[in-house]
C-alpha cells in the first residue's frame, strides 16, 4: 500500500509558495500522489471604511469570492482544475490547515518564508501545523534559492534517535524509501562529554568507543524489525551541531526525522527538531 496517495499543499499566494511547486510536482511524481491546493482566509480582514459602508456579512462574502477567485486561478498552469481541486476555508490559518489535512490527506508540503527574523523561528504558520497536524510534513526554507533535485536523485538521510518512538520513525523512512526507490542512510548522533572537541564522524574506519558499539548494536536491532539494511553513520558532539554537521556532509535531497506523535502540552516539536526543520540544507519531512 502506497503511503502517499494524497498530497494537501497550503498556499497563499506568495513567491515562497510558487518556488514550493517544484518541490511539491516532484513529489507528485514520485509518488504517484493526487495534488490539492487549500488556501485559508479571513473573513474578518476588513477596513473601518468597509464596515461603515456595507454590513458585515456582506464584506465576509464578498472577501471570500475574492478568495475563491485567486485561489482558483493561482498556479493554475501547473496544476490544472479540476485534476487538482480547491479547497477554501475560513478561520485560524495553521489550525485550518491541519485540520483539513485530517480528511484523507497523507502530506503537507509547504515552505517557511516571511522575513529573517520570521525565518529563524519557521514562521509562526509552519511552526503551528508542524505542531498540529497528525501527517507527516515537507517543508523548506530554500525554495526561493534552491531547485529541487532531478527525479531520478534520490539520496535520502533519516536521522534517529534510541528513544521509544524511534522504531516507528525507521519504519515509515524505510517504506517510504522503498517505494521511492532511494537510497536511505542513517544518522545518529552520540552525545560527546567535550563540547570543545571536534565532531567525531564515524565512517566504518575507527576503533569504535564502546558506547558507539552499542549504538549501533541497537540500531542494528531497530533495523532488523522494520525490514532495513541502510547504512549507518554515527556522530559524536554536541547532539544538534553534530547532526547538522553530518547531514551538510551528504549530496542528498531529502532528510527525514521524527516529530512526537502526540501534540499535547509539550507539542510535537522539541528543540532538536525545531533546529534541524529551520537549518537543514535540504528539504525536510517530519513523520
């Protein structure tokens, strides 16, 4: 069973989202994934001038045909109507997006964008769904700058963790990698007892520390349960510099990394993952 049929893409007209239909095309391609385009508006978004002149109800209306309008035009080259529908909805833009991907879609694609203090912090909007949503999530901060790679480029990197959700992790970076037909490595990132020292890359051709052995003793086993043979590379350093460091070694065009499954009081996004979404050089998916 494909595990994604069905691809939600949120736009609101900006560049970031026209260079975002590259990345989103390919991904369509690879997958053999049905494309949607949903756009979320304010029915509130009115002047003083406006509610002096006509009622409420009226303006809300008229916006949303506005609304309706561009939506329906935009982008309308590349993905053509009806093959690829739209979906217009009203309200809180992250919480709408999320919840409009609960109805039978398998990935958000979208990219971070506003200015470069927004940028550091994703931009409030893709902080929130990555925060909301229960599927997994494509984004990048590059896609003004960068194109995605050709089709036939598929070099992968999943980094994990030894935690309990790790398994799960593995196990849809695998699948996903072999319906794709990609290459997968993995990364994983000891913590080191120096942060002085220099990162420690870990390339099969140095007496392994006894902690690095049964990390990838464990990794070994979280392999063997989900059906991977990927190879492994470990980090030792500070954990998020360490990754970071790693994943910039590699000609790849998709990281993959786990996002807790439970939103709750803490969130989905811990500190690591906010980093390696905001400063990975290549496009990210959150599972």
């Amino acid at each position: 069973m494909r595990l994604i049929k069905n691809i939600l893409f949120p736009v609101n007209f900006s560049h970031s989202c026209i260079a975002m239909t590259p990345y989103v095309k390919k991904a369509a391609t690879l997958w053999g994934a049905a494309v949607s385009l949903v756009h979320v508006f304010d029915p509130a978004s009115h002047s003083g001038f406006e509610l002096y002149v006509r009622a409420s109800t009226r303006i809300a209306e008229e916006h949303r045909e506005i609304a309706r309008d561009a939506l329906n035009s935009f982008l309308g080259a590349e993905f053509p109507l009806p093959e690829h529908p739209r979906i217009l909805v009203a309200g809180d833009t992250a919480t709408k997006i999320a919840e409009v991907a609960r109805n039978g879609f398998d990935l958000i694609m979208m990219p971070t964008h506003a200015g470069t203090f927004r940028r550091m912090l994703l931009g409030s909007t893709t902080a929130k769904v990555l925060n909301d949503a229960d599927c997994p999530i494509v984004t990048s901060r590059h896609v003004e700058t960068i194109a995605p790679r050709p089709l036939a480029h598929r070099e992968w990197l999943c980094a994990i963790g030894l935690e309990e959700d790790s398994e799960r992790v593995l196990r849809y970076a695998h699948q996903l990698a072999k319906q794709a037909e990609a290459n997968l490595i993995i990364i994983h990132a000891l913590p080191g007892t120096d942060s002085d020292l220099p990162i420690q890359m870990d390339l099969g051709d140095q007496i392994q520390s006894e902690e690095r052995q049964q990390a990838r003793q464990r990794i070994a086993d979280l392999q063997r349960r989900v059906g991977s043979e990927a190879p492994v590379r470990i980090v030792v350093g500070p954990v998020k510099g360490a990754l970071l460091q790693a994943i910039r070694q590699f000609d790849a065009d998709l990281l993959m990394i786990g996002r807790s499954p439970e939103s709750g009081a803490y969130g989905r996004i811990r500190d690591l993952t906010y980093a390696l979404i905001r400063d990975s050089p290549f496009p990210v998916l959150s599972i």
